[in-house]
C-alpha cells in the first residue's frame, strides 16, 4: 500500500503525511507541482525528526507517477487506484482493499483531477462526513484513509506496544530534499 499526494499545496499537510508514512512504513509518492519546495521549514517542521524514516518519492508530473507505479505491482494499474474524493464514490469503511493499493489524494483546493475521476468512477472513495461540511482536511483524510486500507486489506499493522525509541538518524537535521528520490523518467516522455 502506498500514498500518492497529487499536487499539495500547504506543506504542514505534506509533513503530517509524511510522518504517517514514517509511522507505518508506508511510501509517500508526491506529484508535481508542489505548492511549497521540498526545502520548506514548515514541511520540515511537520515532519519532525522522521524524515530519515520517510521512503518518499517524487514524480514530475501525475502520467510520469502513474506510469511508474503501474510497475509495482502484478494487478493492473486501474484495479489498484483508490481515488480519495469528497465527491462521490464509495464510503471508506465499506471499500474493499488489497495490500497493493494506491491510495491518492488531491491538491486542498480542487481534489484530483476530473479526468482522473472520470476515467475511474469506480475506484472512488469518500469519507462521510456530516451536510454542511465541505471535505476533511488533507492530512486527516490521508490518516484515516491508510489505517483503514490497512486494516481493510489485511495489512499488518506497526508491532509497537507504545514504548519509543528514537531512531538512530533522528538526530540529522534532515529536510524532504535530502529524503527525496526522483523518480525515474522513461526514454519516451
């Protein structure tokens, strides 16, 4: 399972996810453009002393990141999208999901794209929430959204009995930049 922020925008929401991400081991993919640089102290801030934790990943655009994640994985690219949409689709606590999902999040101000919305009416997922109130912010969406796919999926859960210990790099003074790892380009993009 993996997280796939599509075009963020406000970089403490980046950072949350990205501690989520270091907190159950799971990779973050963000899409171009972003809305803050990778160096941002906010972004920093949010992420705290994890970032040498977070297996994140950068893609150029959204068709480079799908292209790339469509490699991952055995199952056809479109059975393993689960586009996050205050817009219609299925709840998220009755969704099926498998270990192998993508789980992808839109921008804060206009969600995903229409045309990826469009081209995969069943694979959206929505979490209920009550008339009046438009969508939940991104980063309690993203929070939401994982545990349950994971739970859902049948995806072990972290092994922690609420004990810490730092991590043995939590002490570099890291930022996104330094994590980073730009994903690949294909010859013919």
């Amino acid at each position: 399972m993996e997280i796939v922020l599509v075009r963020p925008e406000i970089p403490h929401n980046t950072g949350c996810a990205a501690r989520l991400a270091a907190a159950t081991g799971t990779r973050l993919h963000l899409v171009k453009p972003l809305g803050f640089k990778l160096e941002d102290r906010y972004l920093k801030r949010a992420g705290l002393d994890y970032w040498p934790m977070v297996d994140l990943v950068v893609h150029e655009d959204l068709d480079a990141a799908l292209e790339a994640l469509a490699a991952g994985s055995d199952r056809p690219l479109a059975e393993r999208l689960r586009l996050f949409s205050a817009r219609g689709g299925g709840s998220l606590f009755e969704t099926d999901f498998a270990p192998d999902d993508l789980l992808l999040f839109g921008t804060e101000s206009a969600g995903l794209p229409t045309e990826l919305l469009e081209a995969h009416p069943d694979q959206r997922v929505y979490v209920p929430v009550r008339a009046g109130v438009r969508s939940l912010n991104l980063a309690n969406a993203v929070a939401l959204g994982l545990y349950t796919a994971m739970v859902r999926a049948g995806v072990p859960l972290p092994d922690n009995d609420g004990g810490y210990e730092a991590h043995p790099e939590a002490s570099r003074d890291l930022f996104a930049a330094d994590v980073a790892k730009r994903a690949p380009t294909t010859p013919n993009r």
